[in-house]
C-alpha cells in the first residue's frame, strides 16, 4: 500500500481524531456502523421499504410543522382587523402571504394523510409477511402504538385552521368520545377544555399536537428502529428464512439475570 501524503495524513488527523475523541466516550461511530451495516435477507423488495418511506413522511411533517408553527397563532379571539378569529387568520397569513407558506402548509396537511396511509399499508405488510410473530412481537406492538399516535396527531391537528369543518368535525369527534363508557364523559370534558368548545380547546390541543403526541410519537420510533435493527428484516412467507421460527428452549439464567428469578440464587 502507497504512502499517504502529508496533505492527506493531516486532511484523516482532522478527520478522524475527533470521531475517536467522540466514539471513545460515547459509542456513537460503533452504534452508526452498527446500525448503517447490517444483513438483511436476500429476497427481500420493495415492500420492506414502506416502513422507511412511513418514517421519510413523518420527518416531512415534522419539518413543516416546525415551520407553520413559527407563524401560526394558537388563539380563537376575534381579531379586530379582519373581524375573524386570530387562529384563522394566522392561516390565511401563512397561506397567501408567506413566502412559499402555501407549499409548507400543502405539504403538511396533505402529509399527513400520506404519513397514516403509509403506516397501514407497513403495517398491512407486516401482518401479511407473519413478521408480528416470535420473536417480533414487541416490535409489532410499538407499531401499533405508532399509528395510534399519528391518528391523534391528525385528529389534534384537524381542529388547528378554527374554521367551521375543523370546528363541527372536532366536535363530532369529542362527542363521540364523550360516549365511552367510565371515563367518555370526562375525556370530552378535559378535550373540550371544559363543558364545550371554547377559548381554552386551541391551546390544549395545539400543546397536544405540537408537544405531547410528537413527544411520545418520536420515543416509540426510536424503540422501533432499535428493535428491527436489532432482530433484522423478517424474509417473505415464502422464503426458508420465513418469520415465525420456533421458540428456542429457554436458557438457564446466568451472570446479572440469576438474581432475578425464583430458585437461581443458590437458595
């Protein structure tokens, strides 16, 4: 092998010195290339990328809603310029005044359909390929769980522009939830912010959409990605290497598991 030139052995110091400096403190180049190059299986296609493509559309709306938020107003009392609600006319602002604020806003709303579409058609494959089965499950789970979150984000969402459809839809929306059993009628009170929609409903539902549903949304991808990382990309139904394999006999406990279990602490 050639010898690198001075240029270059100074070009891999500047480099690589601080990725060992960050690497040997934190495991973050080995957690990368520990994620970024791994097996997958031989006959997969393109139906193993609808989950990617689920995630690609959440980054898009997590990106244009932080840009609508700068601008968009949280507020249902009247502004006494245009005589509309301030919420409402925030939107009109974004859309007719904001430099490509009409893109972001398209972007966002159409998005999200995008985004539940995507995550019925994953999880359609996933269902249809046996990859909820052993020892997938709690992968499985946490997808549920992600769609769950992202139908909230969009109901939460709905409610924003405050105009008549969002304003009759959401209360369509919490009356039915008002009809649960035990706990409907004060869900519908703590969604309607009080005995009906009023001044107190946007803010709620705005700190909902932007932080608490996006906060746990992004916690429950990480576990996902960490687990179909960790147990690998399940093979079609028609592949030797299908998913579903039998249970392997279970092992007994040892090292920092054998004070967990009844018996294995040498009593």
């Amino acid at each position: 092998m050639a010898a690198k030139s001075k240029r270059q052995q100074a070009i891999d110091l500047a480099v690589l010195t601080p990725l060992d400096w960050v690497d040997e403190r934190t495991g973050a180049v080995r957690g990368t290339k520990w994620f970024l190059f791994r097996n997958v299986p031989r006959d997969i296609s393109w139906m193993q990328t609808l989950g990617s493509a689920a995630l690609t559309a959440f980054i898009v709306q997590a990106l244009t809603g932080a840009i609508l938020a700068m601008y968009y107003k949280p507020s249902s009392e009247i502004d006494p310029l245009t005589g509309k609600p301030i919420a409402y006319t925030s939107i009109e602002a974004i859309t007719n005044e904001l430099t490509l604020g009409w893109l972001v806003r398209g972007m966002h709303k159409w998005g999200a359909s995008v985004f539940i579409i995507l995550l019925f058609l994953h999880m359609g494959r996933v269902f249809l390929f046996g990859a909820y089965k052993y020892p997938r499950e709690l992968t499985w789970i946490t997808g549920v769980l992600i769609l769950v979150m992202g139908m909230l984000m969009g109901f939460t969402g709905y409610l924003l522009p405050w105009d008549q459809t969002a304003y009759w839809a959401t209360v369509v929306g919490i009356n039915l939830n008002g009809t649960a059993p035990f706990a409907g009628p004060w869900l519908a009170q703590f969604l309607a912010g009080g005995a009906e929609i009023g001044s107190d409903t946007l803010p709620k539902w705005y700190a909902l959409h932007m932080l608490l549903i996006p906060g746990a949304l992004i916690a429950l991808i990480f576990v996902h990605i960490y687990l179909v990382t960790r147990l690998g990309v399940s093979s079609p139904p028609w592949s030797s290497e299908r998913a579903g394999r039998e249970r392997a006999a279970a092992a007994a406990p040892s090292g920092a598991r054998a004070g967990l279990v009844r018996g294995s602490g040498g009593d």
